[in-house]
C-alpha cells in the first residue's frame, strides 16, 4: 500500500488544530487505499500547540511531530517536514484549512492517472484579503516573473502533493536563505495547477503581517534573480551619457554666451538625486552581500528540540 505523508507547518495554531484533524480523519478514513503519516512541524510555538500534537500522538501512531527549539518560520518547517516524511507522495499543507484537505483526494487521483508528478494549488480570488495586499502582491508576481527566468504563478499557494523525487529534490537544495515559492519552481518537473476558490481561516490570525510580507518577497526576488545588481551598471552608463551631453552642452554654451553663474537650485537636485541613486544602487548591493553572508556561515536552517521520529 502506498503511503501518503502530510506535512503540516504549525506555529501557535492552537485554535485551528482540532479543525484540522477532524478534517484530515474525514480524508483518511474516505481514502482508505492509502498508508497516512501526519507530520505537524511546532515552529517554535508559545502556545499549546505542541501539547495538542502530543496529545493525538499519543492515541494516533500515524502523527508525528518535530518541534523547533525556537520560530524559525515557515520555510524553516516546510524544509524540516519534507527532510523526514517518507511517504510516496506528500502533501504540504497550512494548519489553519486554508488549504482545504478535501481537495487531496483529487490531487492524488490526478497525480496517479495523468503524468504529473506534482498538483499544486492556486486561489482564484483574493476575496478577504486588504486591497492594498493584493495590489502589491499582483505587483511582486510581474516583478519576480519579469527578473527571474523561473515562473512563479500569482496566487500559488504553498499547498501542493508531490511525487518523493520532487521531494528528494526540494531537500537536496540546503540553502539558508529558503522561499518556497521560488525553489519549487527552479526543481521543475511537470505540475498540475488546479484553482479553487480562497477560504478565510478557521481560527486564529494569521502571522504574516504587511512588514513581513514586504521583506519576504525581497528575499524572494534576491534568493532568484541577480538583475537588480545589473540596475546599478544600467543607471551608471545612463548617468555618464547624460554628463557627457551636459558637458559638451555647457562648453559650447559658456564659450558662445559667457558664463552667468546661476542655476544653484538645480545643481543641489541633481546632486541630491544622483547620490540617491547611488544610496539605492548601494542598498541593493548590500542586499545581495548580506544574503551571501549568511549563506556562508553555513548555519542550520532550523534546531529541533523534540521529535517522535526516529533518526535513522
Ligand atoms: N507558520 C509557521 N511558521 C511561521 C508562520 C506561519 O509554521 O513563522 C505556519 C502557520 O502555522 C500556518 C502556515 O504557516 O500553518 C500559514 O500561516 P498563516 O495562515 O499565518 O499565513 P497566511 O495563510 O495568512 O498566508
Ligand atoms: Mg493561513
């Protein structure tokens, strides 16, 4: 019998979890041609969310837990999950039925009759979500997919089943600086997007705030694209061109009508736009540095303080 793992991220989830595996057993005992192995990664939680996991650990050998020794966020437990599921296929999905687990069902017959060997999710709608959310989310999309030469599709989410050889994939790529989005679209093979329609969480709030969110799809544009480094030459080329033409322009004009000095207010916008031209150029430049750093430190993506699963 194939096995089917189920990955699940979950930081202070208290509230949602009993939801979640009242669904999760609806699907189980609906698809009872398959093997189960739940996964809850505790991403650091201060809440009961670990004593929960505990708790159905205890009456359910299927669940298995890995619990963080502190938040190392969620690509941290998405990468810890998929480093020890073991299941032919498995499943990624969010802790608070965002994700419905129905749709599994589907995603495995998919997965077993046509030739995929990942289905993942997109939502149609951002129906429930601030309007300025979604605008700049639709402009992180074009940005990231007009830099980078891998497709990320808007309003992807990170829920998908994948075949064990696009797991082994994801785990073989160890980077510190980790975001899903991106590294499931560099693995590649052939993904199978369905649509359905975006549902509210069912308890709890959500951890990502605007801030969050901003810095997140900065290290998503710099962990998959190096064009904007190429900016900083592009506008220095720009700039010199526009000096030369200004140059020649002044001789010619100074030596034909004199020189009236004049003009102060404009030379101080100039100066003050191009070194803020070079504080940005510089900015992205240190952007790139500090993730290079990082990943040179070669530290642990995350540190577990407690597990039920065996290491082999
Ligand atoms: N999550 C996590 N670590 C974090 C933040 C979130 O493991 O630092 C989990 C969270 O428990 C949930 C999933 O990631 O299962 C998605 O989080 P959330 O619902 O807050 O995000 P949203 O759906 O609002 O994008
Ligand atoms: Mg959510």
């Amino acid at each position: 019998m194939e096995t089917v793992s189920l990955l699940i991220p979950c930081y202070n989830e208290q509230e949602s979890l009993s939801f979640l595996y009242a669904e999760i057993n609806k699907l189980t005992s609906k698809l009872s041609g398959y093997n189960f192995e739940l996964i809850f990664v505790d991403d650091g939680s201060k809440d009961l969310t670990l004593k929960i996991i505990k708790q159905y650990a205890a009456s359910d050998s299927r669940v298995k837990y890995l619990s963080f020794s502190r938040n190392f966020g969620k690509e941290a437990a998405i990468y810890a999950g998929l480093s020890h599921c073991g299941g032919d296929y498995t499943a990624l999905l969010d802790a608070d039925l965002q994700d419905p687990p129905e749709l599994i069902e589907q995603m495995l017959e998919s997965i077993k009759t046509e030739d995929y060997d990942c289905i993942a999710a997109r939502r149609t709608t951002r129906a429930g979500e601030p309007p300025i959310r979604s605008f700049f989310a639709n402009l992180f999309y074009r940005l990231i997919n007009k830099l980078s030469n891998i497709e990320i599709v808007n309003g992807a989410r990170d829920f998908r089943l994948m075949k064990r050889d696009v797991v082994n994939s994801i785990v073989s790529m160890n980077e510190y600086n980790r975001f899903s989005k991106g590294l499931f679209g560099w693995v590649g093979y052939k993904t199978k997007w369905i649509s359905y329609e975006n549902v509210e969480r069912v308890a709890g709030q959500t951890k990502w705030s605007f801030w969050k969110l901003f810095l997140y799809s900065i290290d998503g544009i710099t962990a998959f694209s190096t064009v904007p480094l190429a900016f900083a030459s592009v506008i220095g080329v720009l700039f010199f061109l526009i000096a030369v033409i200004s140059i020649i322009f002044i001789i010619i004009r100074t030596s034909i009508w004199g020189d009236p000095v004049a003009g102060w207010p404009a030379l101080v916008c100039i100066i003050l736009f191009v070194s803020s031209i070079q504080l940005l150029c510089l900015g992205i430049i240190g952007q790139y540095l500090a993730k290079t750093y990082l990943e040179s430190k070669k530290r642990p993506v995350y540190l577990l303080r407690e597990t039920n699963i065996e290491s082999n």
